[in-house]
C-alpha cells in the first residue's frame, strides 16, 4: 500500500493570486504522482506492462541523475578556472 499524500496549499502572503497556489497544487501533486497512480487505477494493467513501465521510469530517473551529476561537475570545473 502507498503512503497517504497530505498536500497542503496556503497563500504565501495576504490576497496571493488563486493562479499561482492552483499551479504550486497541481506541481506537488505531480511530483508525490497522486493524479497518474488515479488514471493508473482506472483500468486494469497486465502486471508484464506495470513492470516494463516502471523499469523505463527507473532507467529515466537513474539518466537525470547522472545527468544532474555531470552538470555540477562541469560547473565546479569551471567555476575553478
């Protein structure tokens, strides 16, 4: 079983523009994955198609990191010229 998400919008200061707290919502949702584990719940998958899914989701994550990793190098390189 997942954890339970506990997401919680306030305004950062007085009359902030509903816009904004909409977008800071809809970013923290996607980021715990709560609207994509809903449609993933509305149909049913193979579990062979769950586990090619989230191998790929693995392979791009484990990619950004690296990628992430290189960039601050680079940065510090530079940095130290």
């Amino acid at each position: 079983m997942k954890k339970k998400a506990n997401i919680s919008i306030k305004p950062r200061f007085p009359r902030e523009n509903a816009e904004k707290m909409i977008r800071r919502f809809l970013k923290k949702t996607k980021k715990e994955r709560i609207i994509e584990e809903v449609r993933d719940r509305a149909r049913y998958k193979k579990p062979s198609v769950k586990k090619k899914e989230k191998r790929a989701r693995a392979q791009r994550a484990r990619y950004r990191e690296e990628q992430k990793r290189i960039r601050a190098q680079q940065r510090r390189v530079r940095k130290n010229r």
